[in-house]
C-alpha cells in the first residue's frame, strides 16, 4: 500500500506517467527511454543538450544509464494498479489486493490461485468464474444454489422449488441445456440479422451506384443544357438582327419613297401656286379682249390621268407586319427543331453528326408545319426491271430474275424507282421500313436526272441525293461523292425529312432512341421526288423497302 501512495513520485516530468524501462542522466534525473531520447533528438541542432528538469548543460549528447530498482517499482506499481481495476480480489487475501480466479456460490466468497488449492472439494460448493452477484445465483426463497430453469414460469429455481416449492411438476431444465437453447435462437436471430445486413449492404452500394450514376447524368446534362441554351440565345440573336434588320430596311425603303414623293408635291404646289397667281392676275383685269386672248381655264387643271397616277404614287404603304411575323415564327421554328433535343445539330454539308432523340420527342423532332406524306406512291413507270412493287404501290424487293417490263425513256436501268408525286414547297417527310440485308438508297431526286448510263444511279449525279445502307455501314451520297456514317445500323425503320425551300434534307433512324443520321443542305430548283434503289449485298442476300408513313 506505501507503494500505491508513493506512485506520483514514480511518474515521468515528460510524459507524466509512471516509468516505463526508465533511465537516469548524468546529472541524476530519471526519464522513460522513450521520452529522454525524443527530448535529445530535437535538441540535436542547437549544439547543447540539457536536462529537461535542472537544465543542465551536456556538451555532447549524454548517455543513457538504466535504473533497474525504479524500473522494478514502477512495474509493482503498475501491476497492483491492474489488478486493482480489475475490481474483483481474493475475500480472503486481507494483506494485498490479489485478483480472485474463481468464485464459491456456496461460500459467497472469491478465491485466488492459493486459497482455491486448500478450499473444499465438496460438490455442493460450486465454483464459477469471479463475480461479484454472488446472491443472483442462489435462490432467494431456499437460499440454494440455481440449477435449473423451469420453462412454465421462465425463472431460474433450485432443487427445493423443484420438488416441494411453487414449481412442483413444472417442466424444468438444467441450466446449461436451457441456456444452449436459447444461444440456439439467439444465433438464429444472429444469422438472420447477418443476413439483413448483407442484404442492406447491397442496397447501399446500389443506391450508391445509382447517386453515382445520377450525379454523371447530372454532369453531362449540364453541359449539354448549357450548350442548348447558349445555341438557342445565338439563333434567337441571329433571329433578332434579321428581324431588325428587315424592320430598318422598310422604314428606310417607306422613308426614301415619302421623301421622293414629298420631293415631286412640293413641286407640283409651287407649279399651282403659279397658276393660281395668274388666274388671280386674270381676274383682276377689265378689258375683256385681253382676258379672252389668254389660254381657257380649263388648261390650267391637272389631267384626270396624271392626278390618278399621283394619287397612287401617294400610297406608298406600312411596314409589313406579316412579312415581319412570318420571319419571326420561321425562325424560332427553326431554332426549336434544331435545338428541341439537346442536339448533337443538324448539319451542313459536307460533314454529318449523329443525334440521339427520345422516342416521345418525335413530334418535336420535325416543325409544327410538317406534314406527313401519306399519299406517296411509287411510279412503276420509272421502275428497273429487277424489282418487284407491291400492288398498292408502296412496297418494292430486289429480284434476281428480270421482268419483262417495256423499256421506256422513264424506266430506269438499274433497280430504281420514283414517287409520282413531286414536292416543291413546303415541309414533308415519309417513313421507310427496310429489310436488313442487301444493298438499298433511300433519298430524293429530280424527275430530269439520267435513266441509263454509270451516273444514274442514286446519289451519283447533281440531281440526287441519298443515304445508303450496304453490309451493315451508312452512308451518304451526292454528284457522285460519298461520305461514311460513323453509327452502325440499329433499327430497320428510317424517316426522310424534306425542307424544301430551306434547302434541307435530312435522314434520322427511328428506334427507343431516335438517332439523326445526317442532313443534306442545298439549294433546290425543281421538283423532288422520293427515290428508292434495291440491290443484293456481297453476300448476295437482296433487300426490301416499304413506304410506312
């Protein structure tokens, strides 16, 4: 006990714990290894050394003695230190705090290792692990030892409950079996709660995925939000300086036309202002031969013509505010069909790039004023005679066999086909099913492009163009120039969109996604028909196309 009450004396000034492996210093101070060298290491600089206590001075770095006697007290120190939070001692050690490694129920006593040799071997002096609810494991009614459960009332009982106690004729356990049972469902429990847990594991890292996957959504379409709304503010600034633009250059025409015209009445003012002075000359004059001699007042007005035509140079009109609404509304059509679908943009020629739309975006995908060309039909006249049309004129597939139709300056001589109508105004487009296999052209051309020759294929002359589809590639054709599409094929479903006086043609593929494929732009000067073209692949497997809209 003196030496738990000297035990701040055994404490290091540096670290203030008691010793551990401690040393002394030439000067007589006693430090913990570790603290004394970490204390020197950082004195190593200043070229002196000095004892953190008396500040004396080392000139070089002092040596380290170690002090066995304070070590082995420390340690003592330490070890009763342990045992005494342990908390649980020996009942009958009264000299020392000595740890108990057993404790006897019947004894209500904790025993250490020497007093467990002599304590009674007896079976009615049970020994269990040390603890201090001595009382928890006898029972309070026949002060016996708790050896049994009884299931009935769920409570621990002894022998006396058993046999002539409250619980006579209950069903009861021993201890131990009870106690397994109940680690039984316990780890069943555990084992479900395991499970629970791994399941809600994999809904965290879903969930994590998911906010992963979300927050690298919410990236790219920030950019490509961004990217809409700068291009839609260039078109709608675009659209504006046109738009004022017009409005300046009617006000400048209006103005240049008053001012010519305000130029010619301030001249026919002074010429009838001079009449009007001789008239009045005339008026004031008495001889009447004088007055009769002078011109008859008639000739003095103005010519019913001339006035007509004066009065119509007058009207010289507004400013066209239909003219100015129309340009409006093209233009911001135009801005919405190009930018509605977070574009990837329509292109100009020569170069393409592929749009990916969603499937309920397609009525936005062409202008509010386009319409569906639902009355497309084929002109079998204009038909090559290795292909068969269906009888209602919206079908056509290759054939290895050639019919014998007559050959005319319409008929083409390759597997190619027009449409009987023509379109040159507005906005149209038709939807074309195609088999998978085969070599095939969609597009337009001119009713004037050649029927024979090396050039009167689709796409390979000025009067037509087209998007072909041969062994599983894209690509786009016109006057005899082809340009490879990046994306492979994935729908069998296409639609051809005609912008006739804006000079575009486009070409999207039509799936769950819709994709813009490519857009032609040119300036068109006769009437266009829709152009098909059917022929087998290299690996002779012919093709089928089907007008769908």
């Amino acid at each position: 006990m003196a030496l738990a009450d000297t035990s701040d004396d055994l404490n290091c000034s540096v670290c203030l714990n008691i010793y551990t492996d401690p040393v002394n210093l030439r000067c007589g101070h006693s430090y913990c290894r570790e603290c004394i060298e970490k204390a020197l290491d950082e004195q190593t600089g200043s070229g002196v050394y000095k004892c953190p206590r008396c500040r004396k001075e080392f000139q070089d770095r002092p040596a380290l003695h170690p002090n066995l006697d304070l070590r082995n007290i420390a340690d003592r120190v330490r070890s009763q230190a342990a045992q005494k939070e342990c908390g649980i001692f020996c009942t009958y050690c009264i000299h020392s705090l000595v740890p108990a490694v057993k404790s006897c129920l019947l004894c209500e006593a904790a025993l250490c290792d020497n007093h467990l040799s002599v304590h009674i071997k007896s079976p009615e002096h049970v020994l269990t692990e040390p603890t201090r609810s001595l009382r928890n494991r006898k029972c309070s009614v026949h002060n016996k030892i708790l050896e049994f459960y009884c299931t009935e009332d769920c409570s621990c009982v002894c022998v006396n409950c058993r046999l002539d106690g409250d619980h006579i004729g209950h069903r009861v356990q021993t201890l131990a079996e009870a106690s397994e049972q109940k680690l039984d469902k316990l780890r069943q429990v555990q084992e479900r709660l395991s499970s629970q847990r791994v399941e809600t594991e994999k809904r965290v890292h879903k969930l994590q995925e998911h906010g992963s996957k979300v927050r690298e959504m919410a990236a790219s379409l920030l950019v490509r939000v961004t990217a809409l709304f700068r291009d839609i503010k260039r078109q709608l600034q675009d659209l504006e300086r046109r738009v004022l633009g017009e409005i300046s250059r009617q006000e400048e025409k209006i103005s240049h036309s008053v001012s010519h015209l305000i130029e010619k009445l301030d001249i026919r003012k002074n010429e009838l202002f001079a009449k009007i002075l001789y008239i009045e000359e005339m008026c004031n004059m008495e001889d009447p031969v004088t007055v009769l001699h002078e011109k008859e007042s008639a000739d003095f007005g103005i010519p019913r013509e001339e006035e007509a035509n004066e009065r119509q140079t007058e009207d010289v009109g507004y400013l066209d505010e239909d003219l100015i609404s129309l340009t409006i509304r093209k233009g911001l059509s135009n801005a919405i069909s190009a930018t509605g679908t977070l574009r990837a943009g329509a292109c100009d020629t020569p170069t393409g790039s592929e749009t990916t739309i969603n499937l309920k975006d397609l009525g936005r995908m062409t202008p509010a004023n386009s319409q569906a060309a639902s009355d497309l039909l084929l002109d079998e006249t204009t038909a090559g005679n290795q292909m068969n049309i269906s009888e209602d004129l919206k079908a056509i597939s290759w054939t290895m066999r050639p019919l014998n139709r007559p050959m005319t300056s319409q008929r083409f001589q390759y597997n190619q086909v027009l449409s009987v109508r023509g379109f040159s105004l507005g906005r149209y487009y038709w939807d074309v099913e195609s088999s998978s296999t085969g070599d095939w052209r969609i597009g337009v051309a001119y009713a004037s492009m050649l029927r024979r020759g090396e050039h009167s294929f689709i796409g390979y002359n000025k009067e037509s163009w087209c998007l072909r589809r041969c062994n599983n590639t894209y690509s786009v054709w016109h006057d005899n120039k082809s340009l490879t599409l990046p994306p492979k094929p994935s729908s069998n479903k296409l639609r051809v969109h005609l912008e006739y006086e804006d000079g575009q043609l486009a070409f999207y593929e039509l799936s769950e996604r819709i994709r813009h494929l490519y857009t032609f732009t040119s300036k068109f000067n006769e009437p266009l028909h829709a152009a098909f073209y059917v022929s087998e692949d290299l690996d002779r497997k012919g093709c089928r196309l089907k007008i769908v809209t």
